[in-house]
C-alpha cells in the first residue's frame, strides 16, 4: 500500500478539514508514493519512539500529537526536533500525525464508550454546519448516579491509571458527566453550561480546579496522558481492520513522567 492510499483511509476517519486553525496534522515527514509495509503507532514522536521504529523497520509512524508545530527555517540536528526530523527522513520514514482532528472524529466518542456514557453530546463544539455539529469532548449521562469517589475509581479502572488527582467531595452525587482526554481547562465552563456534575479530563491546575468548584463542578483529573494514550489501541484496531495486508503494532507505553 502506497502512503497517499494510507493516507486516504486515515482522513476517511478523521479528515483534517476537522481540525482546528492552530494545529498541524497530516503528514510531516517522508514521500507519498513510498510503498508501506509496517506501521507503528505511538502518542508522540519522542526520541525513544523514533530509536524503536528505526529498530523495527517501520516504514510509517503514525502518532496522535503532531512533531512539528510551528514553522522552522532549518532542519538539523542541533535541536531536538531537528534531530528526531533528521532521523525519521536519513531512514526513509513516514512521520504523520492526527491531532485536534482525531480529537473531534474519534478520540472524543472513544472515551465516552470507555466509561459508557449514554445521551451524549458534543461539549465544545468547534465545527458546524447547518445539518451537523462536532467538536471536541462529550457531555452526557453515567450509567447510574454514584459518588465522586465512585466515578473516580471506575474511569481509573476503565483507562488502566495508576493515579488520579479529584477536585471535589468525595461523597458528592454525580450523574451527568463531560469527558475531555488532554488539556481541559478551556472547556470548564462549557461543562457548567453542558449540566455536568464532574469533567474527566487533565492538565488542570490547583486555581482552575478550586474555581471549578466553586461554579458547582467536580474534576477528576486522570492526566494528558492517561487519557489520551487511547490513542494508539483505537488507531491500531482501526489499521489492522481497514489495512490487512499492513503490519501493524503499538510503541513501547511511554507514561512521560512517574511519581514518588
């Protein structure tokens, strides 16, 4: 399978029209005519990612955040993404990324399923037309009213976490939840306005989450990663289903951080 053919299946899922104006999904790095045999699918293109795909032959790597953010007038290999840049193109790799896009049309519905959230709908809409609205994150009902502590240990369980951080009484009643994997600080008030009584999101820090509070909403802060990191089992599935004559396996888990 040539990568434009690749290509093609990847924005049939999640086309980069839905993506949003600041963000640079799609292909990075390498040629669209390259004929692609093995595929690896990591959350970020790190070092150690990048060593792993170089290691095992992969032709393609496939990650949820995009390496290449901002415009650059040099690659070379005195920074680190220049270096990770050198790397990926000296071995004939093709790097591409599906971010805010995958964010809206599949990462969002993903983590609903996980804590099976029901009447769902669209938290922080960010594209529309006059016969459909997306956007990032859901909003909808738990499968039965329970207490903080409760809903805490079930997305703990249901995302594989080792820690959780919970702003919140812990004997609180909760039925209504919104869901946003990665940085969810922008959609705390979108939360209020959606009737939620928890959001399930992460990155939030110690003044967004005692004003949360104060406006009548929990948080359970489950990490960027802990979220997110669904990432690469939903698009491996989705690879070895669509693409069957590809090779398809996940990067080594990489938590970026650990705690004492």
């Amino acid at each position: 399978m040539r990568c434009r053919e690749l290509i093609n299946k990847l924005e049939m899922l999640s086309p980069r029209s839905y993506a949003e104006a600041w963000d640079n999904p799609g292909l990075l790095t390498g040629r669209y005519e390259k004929e692609i045999g093995k595929v690896m699918v990591a959350l970020d293109a790190t070092d150690e990612v990048i060593e792993e795909a170089v290691e095992a032959g992969a032709d393609f790597l496939l990650t949820h955040h995009p390496l290449i953010f901002s415009a650059r007038k040099q690659i070379n290999d005195d920074d680190f993404i220049g270096r990770r840049l050198v790397k990926l193109l000296g071995n004939d790799i093709c790097c591409y990324a599906m971010h805010t896009n995958f964010d809206v049309m599949g990462m969002a519905d993903a983590a609903a399923d996980k804590i099976a959230l029901t009447d769902r709908q669209v938290l922080d809409i960010t594209w529309e037309t006059d016969k459909e609205k997306e956007g990032i994150g859901r909003v909808g009902k738990l499968q039965k009213a329970m207490s903080l502590k409760e809903c805490a240990e079930l997305v703990k369980h249901s995302f594989a976490l080792d820690y959780i951080k919970i702003f919140g009484e812990k004997n609180r009643i909760v039925e209504r939840a919104a869901i946003c994997p990665g940085s969810g600080k922008s959609v705390i008030q979108k939360s209020v306005l959606g009737g939620a009584d928890v959001l399930i999101t992460g990155d939030i820090d110690h003044h967004e989450g005692i004003d949360a509070m104060a406006m009548g909403l929990s948080i359970i802060d489950a990490g960027h990663y802990g979220l997110e990191k669904i990432f690469v089992p939903v698009m491996e599935e989705f690879l070895k289903r669509e693409c069957g004559e590809l090779v398809v396996f996940r990067a080594r888990e990489q938590n970026p951080f650990w705690m004492l």
